[in-house]
C-alpha cells in the first residue's frame, strides 16, 4: 500500500506544483495569462486526487507534506536547475520517511 500511495502522492504533488508554477511564469516571468486556465485545471486536478486515499483527510495531507517537500526539491533540481545540497536530500529522506510511518499506520485505525 505504501508504493501505490506514494506514487498517487507523487502525482498529486506534481498537479499542484505545475499549479502553482504556471501563474508565478505569468506573474513573475511575463508569460501568457493563458498559462492560467492549465494552472487552474492542474489545482482542480490536485483536489481531486487526494480524495482517492482511503484515509481521514488530516492523515492523508500530513502523509501527503513529506512527498511534497521531495517532489518539490526534485522539481528545483530537474525544472529550475538548481544543484540540491546535502542537508536537501537529508530533508527529504526524512520527510518520506515521516511519510512512510504515517501510511503504515493506516489500516490499524
């Protein structure tokens, strides 16, 4: 159950960083206001993906935080180029970690 809730949290993440990217590229970088109308399908699209998880909603975004925080570091590396540092990755192992725990608690209650 961990690797099939980590990869829908990963696509989650995903959704909601390009959903959050696209208007800062109109905001900030001069691009096209169209950019909006993908940003804005993106964040329905993130809603819409953590209602999928069989667990309370309060579980589901503290599990979800610890794939965002890896997700939006690969995102800095791979979109914005920018060399992670050790203390990055340290971070993210533990925020996954963090992640991992929380899910394996989910069927006990």
């Amino acid at each position: 159950m961990i690797w099939k809730t980590g990869l829908l949290f990963i696509a989650t993440a995903v959704a909601e960083i390009v959903g959050c990217f696209l208007p800062y590229l109109w905001l900030r970088k001069n691009g096209p206001i169209w950019l909006l109308a993908p940003a804005a399908a993106s964040l329905a699209l993130f809603v819409w993906l953590l209602t999928l998880h069989p667990a309370a909603s309060g579980r589901v975004y503290a599990a979800y935080g610890g794939v965002y925080v890896a997700t939006a570091l690969v995102w800095l590396r791979v979109v914005d180029g920018v060399k992670l540092s050790t203390m990055d990755w340290a971070g993210a192992a533990i925020a996954l970690f963090g992640m991992a725990i929380i899910v394996s608690g989910w069927s006990r209650g």
